[in-house]
C-alpha cells in the first residue's frame, strides 16, 4: 500500500535554499532541476516502501523512528506514520552538517 507524503514547512524551506543556492551561487540551474528530480523519486520510492532506508546514526534520533534518505550530498530526514499511512518529511541536512541540535 502507498503512504500519503507530508512534507513539512521546515522541509520545504530547507529544499527551497538548497535550489536557491544551487542556482544563484553555483550558477548551475541544470544541477538543480536535476537535484528536485531525484527528490521526486526518492519520495515516490519512500511513499511505496517506508523502510527502505536505514533510521539515523543518531541515538535519540533513531528512537523517535528517525529515518533518512541519501540525496547527493543532503539527507532527508522522515517519519513513518504506519497508522495513518503516512510518511512525514522533517528536514533536509547537507551530509556534513550536526542536525542532532535542528530536531
């Protein structure tokens, strides 16, 4: 069964600065539509199957049900919701960055 996709303020904030800067800083617009592609399909790919990717290095993270998808050098950090059949999309992190203090 397919999850509903949530995706919240903060995510879609967090996604918007990313295109931003791929566009104005690194001048490459090409890169970025080609960033939102693979979002898209990692969404489509979460909402059928909710567990395909692993849960947070993070300790208290990972207990709250944490998960993360891998896009380029970001990662998406998700909630499964099985009850309500729902995945919750809560930030996006560049790959290097401390989210531990951001949730």
């Amino acid at each position: 069964m397919t999850y509903n996709l949530i995706i919240t303020e903060t995510a879609n904030n967090a996604l918007d600065e990313i295109v931003y800067y791929i566009i104005n800083k690194l001048k490459n617009p090409l890169a970025a539509i080609d960033f939102l592609n693979e979002v898209q399909s990692k969404y489509e790919n979460v909402c059928v199957n909710p567990e395909m990717y692993e849960y947070v290095r993070d300790q208290r993270l990972a207990e709250k049900g944490y998960r993360k998808i891998p896009v380029d050098n970001y990662v998406i950090f998700y909630l499964v919701n099985d009850e309500k059949k729902e995945i919750e999309i809560h930030d996006v992190f560049y790959c290097r960055e401390n989210y531990g203090r951001f949730l």
